[in-house]
C-alpha cells in the first residue's frame, strides 16, 4: 500500500555540478555573448507606451465587469458566492428582492442593490470570477487604470456596468468564461440534465 | 435504558426513543426530514430508512426483509441498526433523488443556503447528478402565506412539519397541504394566513428554503452569521436564543433547544422583537449636566495635553464615573435612608448583585428598591383550541408570559439578601423620602410612568444608567449610557427559576457600554467584567443562588434550589 504511493509521487532531483559547470567560466563566456548580440543586433526593445499600446493577451485579468443579461438587466443574482471567495475583502454586495410588480423583473427573484469593488484593493486573482454561478462578475483586459482619489476608484454598480458596455463595444472581451452559456440560476426554465448520464446505461438509466 | 447495536456500536438508549435518537446517541446520524423532536410522527420523507434487525435469545442476529423509517420504528433491547449497508445508502441516494426531481437550484439566491438540510444530505448521502430529462415544475412564490413568512412553494420537499406545528404546538391550523401527487403544496385558506404568535418558528422548522422570514429575507448570506448564546429578554419564560450577529448589526434571533426553558420554539414578540438595539434613539455616550461638566472642564483640558482644545480625546468616561461615584458616596454619608437605588428586572443577577454590593458597602440603610415589573395581559398559552381557547392544564406546549422582562426573580433573589425584603417602587411613589436616586432602566422602550416621574422630583443627586432617554435622564446630573441584552454577558432567572447565562453577542453602539462594565468601574473592583467569576462569588454569598457557584450553568442552564424542589414535589 505505502510502496505503490511512493511510486505514484515524482521526486525532482538537482542536477549535479560537473567539473566544467564548477568553474563558471562557461557561463560567464554565455553571458557575455549574450550582451554582446543584442548590443550588436540593432533592434530596439523600447516601448513606445501610450502611443503604441501593447498587444495585451486575452486572459488578462485587469478591471472588473459586471455583466448584462439579454434584457440589459444585471446578470448578477447577488448571492455572495464572490465576495466569500475575495481573498482581499475588496467586494460588497447589498441584496434586495427583485421588483416584483415590474414585468420586466418579474423571473427575477433577487438582485444586487448595490455592488461595490474596491479596485485599489483587489489583487486581480480571478477568484471571484471563477466563483460566480451565473458568469456575471469577468475580469476584463482593461489595464490602464487610473483615478486621482481612492475613492474614485471605488467602483460600483454602475461603472461596472458600465466597463461591460465598453468592452463589449471594443469587442475586447475576456475569453476564460463561457459567455452566452448561464449558470442554471439564472436561466427562465431549466431543462434537460444536469450532469453526465451514469455510466453504462441508457438515455432514460 | 435499552441496549441497542448501532454499525456495531452498542449504545445504551432510552426506552422511548426511535431509531433516530438511539443512533444519536450512539453519534451515527440517521438523515431525516419529516421528523422533528417535539412534533408527531409521519415517516413521510422515507429519508432515515435503515435496516433494523433483533437479537434473538441464542444470540444471532435476524435483520428485517425490508427497511424501515427510523423515526417510526421504536427499540427494544437487543435492537441492531444499520445505516451504513449498500441497501441503506442505495434508498437514500434515490430518496434524495426523488426530493431534488423538481428542487429549483437556486441555492444562489436561496436563504437556507448553507444552513439547509437538502444541501447537506445531498452532499453527504446523495448522488451527484439528476437522471430527469424533463422540464422542473415551476410553481409561484407564494407571498400571501403570512405577514413574516414567505412559501417558496418549488422548494418545498413536502415534509409537513410546518402544517403539524400549526395544527399541534400553536394548535391555530392555518397551513394545510392542497392537491395530491407531485402537485401537492402547502397552503392556506384565502382570508386566514399564518399570522399566529409563534408563526415565525415555520421557518426555523423547513428544512429546506420553502417557508422563509420576509424580516431576513435577503439581508445576509447565513455563513457570514456568528452565533451568541443567549437569552430571549422578551417575557419571564426565557426562550434559549442564539443571536446571529455580523459586523456588530444583530440579523436574526434564533430558538435554541433547551428542554428546561421552553422547549424548540419562541415566540414572534420575542423573534422579531430586538430591532430596538439598533434604534437611533439610544443612548451613546455618558452625559454629565451642565452643573457638574463645567467642573471637570479644567480637569478634561489637562488630560488632552497638547492636542488642540477642540479635539477632545480624553474619554468621558472616568470622568462620568469617578464623579458618579464621588457623588453616590456623598449622598449615602448625607443622609443614608434618603438614597435610593432602583433595580430593573432587565438586570442581570450578576448587575444587581455589583449594584447592591456597592451601595450596601457604603451605608447599611441605604434603600434598594425593584423597579416596574412591565406586565401585558396574562399568560398567553398554546396549543389553542379550534376557537382560540387555552389548552387544558398539563396540555400547555409554549407559553407566552404576561411578565415582559427575564428577570424578575433573579433581581429579587439579590434584593432580598441584601435588603431583606423586595420593596416595589410602586409601593414608595406616595412619600418617597428620597432626596437621592441611582436609577437603573434597560427596558426595552419609555418604562418611567407618571407616579415615577413624580416621585423622583428634582433630587439632589440623580443618576440614570438606562438605554433610552427619559424624562428622567433628560433632568439627571449624570447618564450613564448602558447595554442592551445582546451587549451583555451575565444571568437570567426565568419564572421557574431556571438560571440561564447569556453572552455579548455584539459592541454598545458608540461610547455606551454593557452594565456590569459600568458598575464594576462604578464600584472600584478592579479587573475586568467576568460573569463567570461574579457567579463564583454570588454563588457564595448569596445563599438563594447558591447554584451559580459553578460557574459554568451549561448550555440548559441551573435550577435555583428552591425551584428544584418544587419540580421533584410536582414530579412525584
């Protein structure tokens, strides 16, 4: 029993020094030429930051934005699942019951009165995102992030929002959840299954 | 007791216990939903199937053909339980399945999320997927079922505990199930919703998210909650409450089961009854009067040092105290019989007790009086009849007690050793003779009458350490801003005599503090406010509590002797 878990775990060894690699000269000659051809080489590696922005890949994790449903209305079902798993308590929902006698809140039972994300607080770890049951809450490219005051940089419900329609327009939107696909909670009639069928059995087990 | 095997545990279990409790027992838990401790058995749910088996006289062991509902199977000796075979784990599994075939998941925006007995089964006991291809039922949220309670109809797994409780604790039998099969929903009469006094306790009985209060509803996710043992402050019967504070703002009170106080439940006044703790009239800082602040002005700019003269940081309370107790000290020599201290029946044991010593210790003639015992009605007893009349005698579930503070025997009991006798505010009101008074208030809203108004006058020395202002904290010399009960630790005495302790859940807003803080700096004992150790001490000099001398009265709490007796006299 203990000897096939030992088995199953890989340990990582060190290489050992040779007697060549003990004398560094070798690396220090590598180093060397290294310098030496991107002295050479002509190429500049300046960026030309802001006129030339950077290509920034699609999986950033930069601002925060909250997500529109098909109706405009926010996706967000405010059940917390985000802020339990913010590492850095940089998030604060105020939930209240959706407007019931609004026929446009009507499949709605409740929604997020106030959503605040404390940018300067939050370490972009993409938890929150990865949290949300019904991908309301995304981690955008957007990375040039400034404000003159902290409290500026507090964002609410709003702004968030608003960050979505942004994006949304500029077609940068972030790829690592599965848009257009809802969590079950926030869908009008949940049909069909719910997980794999068991294995080895038919459509109806 | 009856010896039970349980997964090869043996156990001894009462005579009168179900398969559920004897594997309690035995710490094997046995899912259920339909069954709960003080309400009938139904074993509708089929979620604590189990195998049950006896020994016969030859010593082997001959398990049932089929299984069995736990809640509805009673034990004998020799009775062999399993809930652990592949046939038990295969009924729950597929019972799980069956409850969850229509079960919205909304746990995201459901309110039992976390605390809720679908979600923990089906972690524990259930399968990981759903076999249905077809649409859910979708049902209407029904809004309609009470004032405080709201029906999320799809979630409800049909276990009826909330119809038994209407029909046998509050005995008002307002919730009845309508339609048949998978239609089947809980409901009411159009005209007579769920609006009884124990209404609220539907909600903490579903096990699952269906009957909700409209009062928390939405206001926090359960697991941010952090719970305080505590007691209801609401009427002499002394519910065992759990206080669900977070951030310092109190959500929900919560019965805890405590078969020697009140049973399961509480009562809706005293549920949804705490909002005045977050009231914005309470008061939040020690106040002196204009007389006695101008005094300390040259003392308080010396403590402030070199900070500028309008940033005030020296706090206001040893000031408040020293002079409060400077003063009291003053009274008493003046003229001891014309000081007189008014004790609530919201104090704690441990308070009067601080209180009484302190004032004694100065003066023996010194008088101490108990303040308006607030009373509303009589006895409110359940389960009512079919035309809202009492039960017969014997037959009470839940009382609701006219005497609307928690410890009126508890102050008395203090008030009587130190004084002698208890002597009622209302009883010297005519010709008080007091030209000082040291009044303790913590009611729960404006307690001082007329006759009391009148009484007090303009004394020369008047001390008021309540929650609210009054008329009388408004003419006091002093004020000292005190605690409410989810602020304090201490002991309460219910009507029977069942000492209970209760713990701070949350901070006094702003400078206010707790009283047994108060009255400990008040009296000059140093260290800190431990209700513990007071207990210790009262226990000692006390002889009517002599219980509390443990300490520690444990979850259930302690019987003062006399009452004990008086129970053991009833019970033979």
């Amino acid at each position: 029993m203990s000897n096939k878990k030992t088995k199953t775990v890989k340990w990582g060894e060190e290489p050992k020094l040779g007697m060549l690699d003990a004398l560094y000269l070798p690396a220090i000659v590598s180093g060397l030429a290294t310098a030496v051809r991107h002295a050479v080489s002509g190429k500049p590696t300046t960026r030309q930051y802001p006129e030339v922005e950077p290509e920034i890949p699609p999986n950033y994790r930069g601002v925060h934005r909250l997500n529109r449903d098909e109706q405009g209305r926010v996706k967000c079902v405010a059940c917390y699942m985000c802020q339990t798993a913010c590492p850095a308590n940089c998030i604060e929902i105020i939930a209240a019951p959706a407007p019931k006698d609004d026929p446009h809140w009507k499949d709605r039972d409740k929604f997020p009165a106030t959503f605040t994300i404390d940018e300067l607080r939050c370490i972009y770890c993409g938890m929150c995102e990865e949290a949300c049951p019904v991908d309301a809450i995304e981690l955008t490219s957007v990375y040039d992030l400034t404000g003159l005051t902290r409290t500026e940089m507090v964002f609410d419900k709003e702004k968030l929002l608003s960050v979505f329609d942004e994006t949304v327009k500029s077609g940068k939107d972030p790829v690592r959840t599965n848009r257009g696909t809802l969590g079950p909670a926030s869908e009008v009639a949940p049909t069909g299954r719910q997980g794999p069928p068991p294995p080895g059995r038919g459509k109806h087990g | 007791m009856v010896k039970v095997k349980v997964n090869d545990i043996e156990v001894d279990a009462g005579p009168k216990d179900n398969c559920i409790l004897a594997a309690r027992k035995a710490g094997v838990e046995i899912p259920h939903y339909c069954w709960h401790e003080s309400l009938s058995v139904v074993a509708s749910c089929r979620m604590c199937l189990v195998e049950v088996g006896e020994t016969k006289p030859d010593g082997t062991v001959a398990m049932g053909p089929k299984l069995v509902p736990g809640c509805q199977t009673p034990i004998k000796e020799g009775t062999v339980i399993r809930t652990d075979s592949p046939k038990v784990k295969a009924a729950q599994q597929m019972t799980l399945e069956l409850l969850l075939l229509n079960h919205p998941l909304d746990c995201s925006i459901c309110d039992q999320a976390g605390e809720c007995y679908l979600q923990d089964y089906t972690y524990k006991y259930g399968k990981a997927h759903s076999r249905l291809d077809e649409p859910k039922l979708q049902r209407m949220d029904k809004y309609h079922i009470g004032d405080q309670i709201a029906l999320f109809t799809d979630r409800c797994v049909m276990c009826t505990r909330c119809v038994r409780f209407t029909r046998e604790i509050s005995g008002t039998a307002e919730l009845h199930v309508v339609a048949r099969g998978s239609h089947e929903e809980i409901d009411v009469f159009p005209e007579d919703p769920c609006n009884n006094k124990l209404a609220g306790n539907v909600v903490d009985l579903c096990p699952v998210g269906a009957l909700c209060s409209k009062d928390f509803l939405y206001k926090k996710r359960v697991w941010w909650l952090k719970q305080a043992e505590s007691v209801c402050t609401g009427c002499s019967t002394g519910c065992s409450i759990s206080i669900d504070q977070n951030e310092n703002k109190v959500y929900r009170l919560r019965p805890r089961p405590n078969p020697e106080a009140q049973g399961h439940f509480m009562c809706d006044e005293g549920r949804f009854g705490f909002k005045y703790i977050h009231d914005e009239r309470r008061l939040s800082a020690p106040k002196l009067s204009a007389a006695l602040a101008s005094g300390t002005e040259s003392q308080r700019k010396t403590t402030t040092g070199n900070f500028a003269p309008d940033l005030n940081f020296a706090d206001v309370w040893p000031t408040a105290l020293t002079k409060a107790r400077q003063k009291i000290q003053d009274a008493i020599k003046a003229d001891p019989s014309g000081f007189v201290a008014v004790f609530s029946p919201f104090m704690t044991v441990e308070e009067a007790y601080l209180l009484a010593k302190f004032i004694k210790g100065i003066h023996e003639k010194a008088r101490l009086v108990l303040g308006p015992i607030p009373t509303v009605g009589t006895d409110d007893k359940y389960p009512k009849g079919p035309k809202g009349e009492p039960p017969a005698e014997g037959k009470v579930k839940f009382t609701i007690r006219g005497e609307k503070c928690p410890n009126r025997l508890g102050v008395e009991a203090v008030l009587k050793h130190f004084e002698g006798s208890v002597v009622r505010i209302e009883s010297i009101t005519q010709r008080p003779n007091a030209h000082a008074w040291y009044i303790v208030g913590g009611y729960t809203s404006g307690w001082v009458t007329e006759a009391i108004d009148k009484a007090v006058g303009t004394p020369s020395l008047l001390i008021v350490q309540d929650i609210f202002p009054s008329p009388l904290s408004e003419r006091a010399d002093i004020v000292l801003a005190s605690g409410s009960f989810a602020e304090r630790d201490g002991t309460y005495v219910n009507h029977a005599g069942l000492a209970q302790s209760a713990n701070a859940a949350i901070r006094a807003p702003g400078e206010a503090r707790p009283d047994g803080r108060i009255l400990m700096e008040l009296a000059g004992r140093t260290g800190v406010f431990n209700a513990m150790a007071l207990r210790k001490e009262i226990g000692a000099t006390v002889p009517e509590l002599s219980v509390l001398a443990s300490g520690d009265l444990g979850e259930q709490g302690v019987r003062l002797v006399r009452f004990a007796k008086l129970a053991t006299a009833a019970a033979t």
